[in-house]
C-alpha cells in the first residue's frame, strides 16, 4: 500500500548516457530528449553555447576558444562534469514544460557490461549531482532485452546484442539475470575510423567524421549479396598532398572492404560467446536466435552476416536505437514486476 503510494507521488526518469546519444523517459510520457552527447562550451567563460545536434554541427568549425566536448567515451563517463551539465540541462528542459516547481526525480539509469566499481559509481554521483533524489543502475543489455520485449523472466536464453557507437554488448539472460556476457570497446565509431583510414590510404584524402558517418549510414553494406545494384556516392575531403579540397566517388564494395576489421572482430566475439553458453540454453539459442539492438545494428546486412558467419537466426529488433530507453520506461511502469532487473549499488 505505501509503495504504491510513494510509486504515486515520486517522479520517475529513465537515463540511457550513450557514447553518441542521450536519452531521457519520463515515466507515463515516454521518450522526451534524444539528442546527441555533445556539449560546445565557452572555455572563456564556461558558457554553455549548445547541446545536442547543434553543438555537435559546430564540431571542427570553433574558434579556439570553443570547445565541442563529448563526455562518454566507449560508454563510459570521461568528463564528469560536463555529463552532470548534460542531464541537468536535459531534466531542466522537461521540466520547463511540465512544472512550475522541480521535483527531485528517482534516475533509472542504464549501466554498460563490464564497468568497473568506480566507474559504476560515478553513473550514481553523476545522477545525484544532477539533482535525482534517488538512482537505479539496469545493466544495458538487459534494459534493451526488455525494450525488445524478450521473456527474460523463463528459464530460457535470450542473446542479445546491443551495439551502439562506443560499445558492443552480448549478453545471454535468463530468469532475469545475466548467464553470461561480453563487452567490446568496438562499435559504430569504429566503422567510421576504418572508413577514414581506408579512404586516407587508398585516395590520400582526409575525412571528417560526419562525412565517414554519412558514407556508412548511406552505402555502407556488411554483406555484399550478388544481385545487389552497386551504391555509388560522391565524397569530399582535404587532398593530403596539395592539402586542397577535392571530390572522388566511391562504391559499396570499398566501405564494405574497409569496414573488414571491425565487422571480423564482431563476429568473432558473438561466435564466442554463442560457444560459452551453457549446453542447457545452447538449444534455446539455435531456436530462438539472436536480437540485435543499438543503433548500430541499422547497418545495412549486419544481420544476414552475423546470422551467416554464426550460423544461428538473428531477429533485428523495430526501432533499435531506443531498445535501452524503452527498457527503462517499462521497468519504471512496471516497477514491482520488473524491479528484480535491478543491480546493487556501488555503495551496498
Ligand atoms: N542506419 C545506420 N547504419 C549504420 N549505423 C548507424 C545507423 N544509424 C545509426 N547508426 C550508428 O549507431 C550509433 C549510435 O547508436 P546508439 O545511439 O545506440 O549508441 P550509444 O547508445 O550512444 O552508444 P553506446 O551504447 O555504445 O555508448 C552511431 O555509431 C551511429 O553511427
Ligand atoms: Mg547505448
């Protein structure tokens, strides 16, 4: 009676600090900010001069002065107190809209596999320095397990891969833990630094990272399938030995080629982790297969070459890049039935 009562009055937020992205829940709201994680700060003065999409156009184009500043680095939290400017100005900005007066807000926040104990506390610190009144820490992988709406409460084995720009997680979970697990420090980001190195070696030209991004999201391919029309684009960069602009076309076939080491490392590691699982949920993972999630599991074919490579179906999840969020604001809406999700504190 009394927790429903407090469940009543308290006001409840999901935090998914990502790598690229922030995301925010507001319990019975839904979805309220996704904007990228990038502050651009005044080092003058330490103003705020924008977040979002807005601070992250400025990258490469400030000033001295200026500062574009990306505080989670492989999904951990490098600039503490820029993180901390990052949600309060994300809280403040929900907040403007629904109250007159701020409520201190229990965080559900998500947590990468593998951290350490001090790097698991400092997601609490941030929280509670960002104004929460209390935190609670989901493992990511589980979050977006729950976002996918995978039975992860049966005695059966739910694979999860959830890649999103700094990390890549594979977890396998079952009775609402996880069996076993995996963390790369290889994810989205890493497609981009093959794709500026391949370009730099073969063309001698220097890109950018927003252009190495729009290559991937445009034509890049993990799987090049035989009838397949080859997907043209045309790039510009800094030509290394002039150090003028110039303009090349490039193909599928070279960004897939490029994209090589990073893909092979990926695979190797969920064929691995498909090899640790227990025999007793190894059939439950032939069967059922494996979920991919993040926003990086929009790359074109990852799927069909993980699924390929792997041999075990893969299912890709609708709307990958909130799995996590959608986890969170599910746990927030059915705390009593999902609350066993929750990890203990770095205090306890
Ligand atoms: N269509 C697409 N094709 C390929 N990659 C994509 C596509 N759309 C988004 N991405 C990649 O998804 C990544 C962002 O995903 P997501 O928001 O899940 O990451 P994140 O949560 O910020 O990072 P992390 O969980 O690793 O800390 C970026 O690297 C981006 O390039
Ligand atoms: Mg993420």
């Amino acid at each position: 009676m009394f927790s429903k009562l407090f469940s009543h009055f308290s006001y409840n937020l999901g935090l998914d600090l990502g790598t690229a992205n922030t995301q925010l829940y507001e319990q019975k709201k839904g979805l309220v900010i996704n904007w990228p994680t990038v502050i651009a700060v005044n080092t003058r003065n330490d103003q705020i001069l924008s977040v979002g999409k807005r601070a992250e156009a400025m990258s490469g184009k400030t000033p001295p002065y200026i500062q574009v500043i990306k505080p989670i680095d492989h999904g951990v939290i490098s600039d503490f107190e820029i993180t901390e400017k990052l949600i309060k100005l994300s809280i403040n900005k929900i907040q403007q809209k629904t109250f007159n007066f701020s409520p201190r807000p229990v965080i559900f926040a998500s947590l990468p596999l593998g951290v350490t104990e001090v790097e698991k506390k400092s997601v609490e610190d941030v929280a509670i320095q960002s104004g929460a009144r209390t935190v609670y820490l989901i493992e990511q992988p589980m979050a977006a397990a729950i976002g996918a709406r995978l039975s992860i409460k049966e005695p059966v084995g739910n694979f999860i891969v959830e890649m999103g720009a700094g990390l890549t997680q594979i977890a396998v979970i079952s009775l609402e833990g996880i069996v076993t697990s995996k963390s790369l420090p290889i994810a989205g980001q890493s497609f981009n630094n093959n794709i500026i190195l391949h370009i730099r070696e073969k063309f001698n030209l220097l890109l950018g990272n927003q252009v190495a991004e729009e290559i991937k999201i445009k034509i890049g391919n993990a799987l090049l399938i035989d009838q397949q029309e080859t997907q043209k684009m045309k790039i510009k960069g800094q030509d290394l030995l002039t150090g003028l602009p110039k303009e090349i076309s490039i193909i599928d076939k070279q960004i897939n080629e490029a994209m090589q080491p990073t893909l092979k490392i990926i695979t190797e590691a969920i064929k691995d982790s498909i090899e640790l699982v227990p025999a007793s949920l190894t059939a439950d993972i032939y069967e059922r297969g494996i979920v991919l999630s993040g926003g990086s599991s929009l790359l074109k074919n990852l799927d069909k070459l993980i699924s390929q490579q792997c041999g075990v179906p893969v299912h890709l999840i609708d709307d990958p890049a909130t799995a996590v969020i959608r986890g969170l604001g599910y746990i927030i809406e059915d705390f009593d039935n999902l609350k066993n999700v929750i990890v203990p504190s770095a205090c306890d």
